[in-house]
C-alpha cells in the first residue's frame, strides 16, 4: 500500500524544454529514480478518477457503511444493486495512488523517491492530470521546466519538424503550432502551479547549465546533500541541428512574425519572467 509520506517527484514541460537535463541531474542522486516519459497515458486514468469522484449518479451509490453489509444485499435475491460500490469516495485517492505507484516503483526501487518525467500533459485546459496526482500523493513534488521560449521553439522546428523541408508555407504552420503549444501548455502549468504553490516550482533551463544548480534544487526537495553533477552537464545532449539552410530558413520566418508571436505570449512570458523585449528575440534568430 501507498505510504501517506511518499513524496514522488514529476518533472514536467514542453517538449525541447530540458526535461530530460533535470531527469538526468535528479538521478545522479542515489535516492531519487525518476523515469522517462510514457506518452501521456495517465490522462485517460486522471479522467476515469473524476468521473467516479464527480458523477452524481455513480456517487449516489459509493458505499455508505460496512463493505460487508454490502456484499450481503448483494447476495439477497431481487435486490437491485447494479450500482453498489465496493469503495467510498475518501477510498479513491489511495486506490487511484496505488495503481499509479504500480506503474512506476519496481522491487528495487522501492527506497528510492519515484517520479517520472513527462511533456504531454497540460497541452490543453481539459488535461486535469497534474491535478489528479496530487490528489493521490499530496507530498508530491511538481517540477514545471521552462526555457526561453524563442529557443524552445526553434529546437522544436529544428529537432522534430525538418521533414518538411524548405517548404515556407509548412515552416510557418508548424511554427504557429509551436507558439501556440508552448503558450497554451505553460498558461495551464502555471494555473497549477498558482493553485498547487508549495508542492510545485518553477526550473529554469538557463539556470540548470550551472553546477551550483544542483545544491538548489535538492534543497527544494528537501534534501541535504547534491551529487556532482558537472559529469552530466558535460555530457552530449540531443542538440538540434542550428547551422543550415533548415535552420536559417527557420529563424528567417521566426523573425518575420517575431512580433504577433510576442503579442501571443505575452502573459505567459511574463508569467515565466521571459519578457525580453522583440529586440532580443529577433537578434537570437539572426
């Protein structure tokens, strides 16, 4: 069963945010093991919990009283009772808990602070996951990472997007679709964050290049000792491929709708403290 205690650690963002750079630091410690990504799966299950804890017709019918009471009406001929439960409604967090904690703590992992990392999850107001984790764990531990959006969106077109060639029209609909994710996915995390603020903090990428990085954000997870980590932000990462005719092409048109991507993201940025003025971000694209 799920230790009331347990405090699991979720790393999450957008996708070319650092996730992974955070991931690899928190697990050079000996008592965190976080996890990769899943594809976002624990979004039908954040779904299925708020429909067994908010369905008014479902809730009727939780049970009220002994399990034992239950089950006796349901062995009782021409007793109606399609809808009885076996759990009361306190129950579903830790039953929820349980099999989240399934999926992510082996064996031998068990003495080690768990937690994954996972850029799918807030692309959309809907997305009630982070919600539903801390439900289940309320020691639980939110890490938002976020980068300079200018240069998050440039490794998005340039790591993922290159498929499309020198295609300008496609350029510019994946950069929209870029901006767009970005703004959208960081205004949900924030509402988290500012409905969640003692069991979530915001990590700068920019701030995570430095060793001292380290001492701080263990000591955000209420951990004394920091490993060395300067072996990990030595090591080679998934750069994305910045000097081509792709890329030029790609800075070309960021600059062109530099300042209706701004305007977009204002609040957020802002949010973020990323409120460089379009000077500065069209200078990076040159």
């Amino acid at each position: 069963m799920q230790d009331s205690s347990e405090r699991p650690v979720f790393v999450l963002g957008s996708g070319r945010c650092g996730s992974t750079l955070l991931q690899s630091i928190l697990n050079q410690h000996p008592d965190f093991l976080i996890w990769g990504e899943h594809g976002g799966w624990l979004r039908p299950i954040a779904d299925a919990y708020y429909v067994a804890t908010t369905d008014d017709h479902a809730l009727t019918f939780l049970r009220e009283g002994s399990l034992s009471r239950q089950i006796k009406g349901l062995r009782t001929p021409g007793y109606l009772g399609n809808w009885d439960n076996c759990l009361q409604r306190r129950e579903y967090p830790r039953a929820f808990g349980d099999l989240v904690r399934s999926l992510f703590v082996t064996p031998a992992s068990t003495s080690n602070r768990w937690g994954f990392k996972e850029i799918r999850y807030c692309l959309d107001p809907a997305d009630r996951t982070p919600d539903f984790l801390l439900e289940c764990f309320p020691e639980a531990m939110f890490l938002i990472v976020v980068r300079n959006p200018w240069h998050t969106v440039f490794s998005m077109l340039s790591a993922w997007r290159r498929n499309v060639g020198l295609d300008v029209a496609a350029i510019d609909r994946e950069l929209d679709a870029a901006w767009n994710q970005w703004n959208t996915q960081y205004a949900n995390l924030s509402l988290f964050h500012q409905s969640a603020p003692h069991n979530s903090a915001i990590v700068r990428f920019e701030e995570m290049l430095d060793p001292a990085f380290a001492e701080a954000i263990f000591s955000t997870l209420g951990t004394d000792t920091a490993p060395d980590v300067r072996p990990v932000l030595k090591a080679p990462r998934e750069a994305c491929i910045r000097n081509d005719e792709f890329a030029a092409l790609v800075r070309e048109r960021m600059h062109c709708h530099a300042q209706r991507w701004l305007h977009l993201s204002h609040r957020t940025r802002a949010f973020y403290d990323y409120e460089e003025s379009p000077a500065a971000y069209t200078a990076s694209a040159q």
